[in-house]
C-alpha cells in the first residue's frame, strides 16, 4: 500500500507540551489551594481536551461552578505560557520535511483547544507546513470521533484508507481506527507501547525518522 497523506496528532506527538500544560494546570491548583501534581503524572491526564484535563487535575467531587471557573482561569494562563517550554520532539523538523519533498499532504486533528494549536504550530512549523489544522472547536465532538479526520480526508480529496493517522495515545489510534486510517503509533510521546497496541496501533515508531524508513509513499 502507498499511502498519499499524513494526519498528526500535536501534543505528544509533534510536540513536547507537557511543561507548560502541567504548569499552567498546577498555576490554577495553586490559586485555590488545591495539591499540585508533579509533571509527569499529567502524562495520564491530557489527550481528551482541556475540559477533562481539568476535571481530572481537580479534587474528586469538586463543584461544577468551581471547574468551569477553574477551566476559563486555565485557557488565561496557558494562553500566555504555552509556548515558554514546548517544543518539536527531536527530528520532528526533518520528517516533516521529508514529507514535504514527497509533496505528501500534511495535517493536525488535536483534541487541544482550537487557537491554541494553531498558535503553537504556526509559531513552531510555520503557516505552510500543514494544510489542514482542526482542534477542539464547537459542533465536533472530540478524538476518538473520526468526523474531523474524514473531514479533512474529503477535503484532500483521500480516501481514509489511503492516509495514516499518527499519534501517541489510544484515543488516537481509536481515531484511526474509527476513521478506517492506518494507525501508527510513537513511542516517544506520553503513552505507552502497550496502550497503542490495546488501541489499535498497527505500526510503532521509536523514532521520527522512522515513518519514511517503514511506511511507503505514493511519490517514493
């Protein structure tokens, strides 16, 4: 099979956001007196959008006026913070290039809030790399839903069978699967081999570079 396309998940996948999401997070926990979590532990906690991020960093049985106040503090903080310690995973820049000199289409389905992944990858690739770019918006339900991914499938003018979707959770290699796209997961990202091959995974990457050696192209 040449494949003829490429939809990335962002955070954990492109990026290494983690820093600045656990901060602006622990930012919110702090103004209430609430227990911070150390960084690491929000590697469980991101993937299905910034609602549920905050529902599971806050105490159990907090009240609902409280979240969706904690939530709005949370977009402020992050909007100024989210790019002071998130960057590329190594060799992200060269496989996107790669991709590029193939003329292969790229594009980004993220459960992360709209604007914000457009600032974090128009600031970190550029306005040209991607041609496609959907985050969590109103009237799409989140990842796994594969409507964003068939949407931007229809708009390349694809047929899902002929794009791989690549991320580092199970809800990405759920939305590959559900999209009846090619489900390539990476292992440098916030989950584990095992969480992507329970999911779906169908090919595993240690390295970015790796896409190309593995996975052939329609122009190669």
């Amino acid at each position: 099979m040449k494949y003829k396309a490429v939809i990335f998940d962002l955070d954990g996948t492109l990026v290494n956001s983690l820093n600045d999401l656990g901060d602006s997070v622990n930012t919110v926990l702090k103004k209430y007196g609430y227990p911070e979590h150390p960084i690491e532990s929000y590697r469980m906690m991101v993937g299905n959008g910034i609602k549920k991020l905050i529902e599971r960093a806050l105490p159990l049985n907090t009240p609902t006026n409280i979240a969706d106040e904690a939530l709005e503090k949370f977009k402020k903080i992050y909007a100024i913070h989210q790019l002071d310690k998130t960057v590329p995973y190594n060799g992200i820049g060269e496989m996107l290039e790669k991709l590029r000199q193939k003329h292969i289409p790229l594009a980004v389905c993220t459960n992360k809030h709209d604007d914000a992944a457009k600032k974090i990858i128009y600031h970190l690739f550029g306005q040209t790399t991607f041609t496609y770019i959907i985050g969590d918006l109103p009237g799409f339900k989140r990842k796994p839903d594969p409507k964003k991914v068939l949407l931007i499938a229809e708009k390349m003018h694809l047929n899902p069978g002929e794009i791989i979707y690549m991320g580092d959770s199970s809800v990405d290699m759920q939305t590959a699967v559900n999209a009846d796209m090619l489900p390539v997961g990476v292992l440098w990202g916030f989950r584990s081999k095992e969480e992507l091959l329970e999911n779906g995974a169908r090919l595993l990457l240690k390295s970015p570079a790796e896409l190309t050696d593995k996975i052939t192209f329609i122009n190669d």
